[in-house]
C-alpha cells in the first residue's frame, strides 16, 4: 500500500472512530437523563417512530462508506492526472454541517425557515453538485443531535437523488438546448 493510501486510510478510520465515539457518548448521556429519544416521521406521534439507538450503527456505517467514496473520487482523479484538492472538500463539508446545524436550529424554534432553506438548496443543486458524498455527510452529521440519524440519512439520501437529477439531467439538458439555440442564432 502506498504511503498516502496508507494516509488516507488512517483518515477514515479515525473520522469514522470519532464519529462512534460522539454518537456513543450522546446515546449515553440521553440514556442515563431523560432515556434515548425516539423520532417520529414527519413528527406525528401516530406515525411509526424510529429510535437513536439506531444511530450507533448507522452514523458509522455511513461515514466510513461516503468517506471511502471520497477517497474513490480522489484515486480516479489522480488516475486522470487531475489536481486534488482536499481543502474544498473540507470545505463543502463544513458548509454542510453549517447547513445541518441551521435547518435543525430553526426547526427546533419552531421557525418555518427550514422549508425555504430547502427549496434554496433545490435551486443551488442546478449550479453547485451538492450530490456529492461530502454534502450528505455533512448534512447528516449536522442535524443528527436534533433528529437522531436516520431521519436525516433518509432525508440525506432523497435530495442526493434529487440533486443527481437536477444537477446531471435537468441542468445538462437545459445547458444543451441553450447552445443548441445559440448555434442556430
């Protein structure tokens, strides 16, 4: 193995070490003061709830699987001879943790503001590939003291699709016929 395979091995594993241990240690805190909390779909207490216990095997599972996506981005990229830059996937993934931390801050005061966060970031998804593994990560991350994990996994993974599709479909098509007609011209 390479040294800087080896490297970014170490990366994931440590990443995704600290990642079990904050999720380990908030599951014992909620358990010893006030009991694990259960989530509810679309917070309706008849709808089936979804418990944070979930979170210790999923958070992890998820951070180390985006990370090896990363880590897959950046090996064909130098297969290609194309530049690596780590600093804007930092980067993209602090905007997405910043982002999480928002959503789930002004649902938690009851503000309507997270709806149009969201319709915000369908119409950024057709200028900026917010699909990419850094942004689910991110996301995920940051509302999961508000939301448990898998609320936002599920939620996570839905706009991913939906930026693949806008981003990589709609965008592109669009973007064709635009030069289609400037051809024309």
């Amino acid at each position: 193995m390479k040294s800087n395979e080896k490297k970014k091995l170490e990366i994931r594993i440590y990443f995704t070490g600290i990642i079990t241990l904050l999720v380990g240690t908030h599951l014992i805190w909620d358990y010893y003061h006030e009991g694990v909390p259960t989530h509810h779909i679309l917070h309706r207490e008849d709808l089936p709830g979804i418990s944070n216990w979930w979170g210790v095997i999923v958070l992890p599972l998820l951070t180390w699987y985006l990370l090896y996506r990363i880590h897959q981005r950046l090996v064909n990229k130098e297969r290609l001879g194309l530049p690596q830059n780590m600093t804007r996937i930092i980067y993209r993934f602090i905007g997405a943790l910043s982002f999480g931390i928002l959503i789930s801050f002004f649902f938690t005061i009851g503000s309507d503001f997270p709806g149009y966060m969201m319709i915000g970031l369908c119409l950024v998804s057709f200028f900026v590939p917010l699909y990419r593994s850094e942004h689910l990560l991110g996301f995920v991350i940051g509302m999961t003291y508000t939301f448990g994990v898998i609320l936002p996994t599920g939620i996570g993974v839905l706009l991913t699709i939906i930026f693949i599709i806008t981003y990589k479909i709609v965008r592109t098509g669009m973007l064709y016929l635009i030069s289609k007609k400037v051809r024309t011209s």
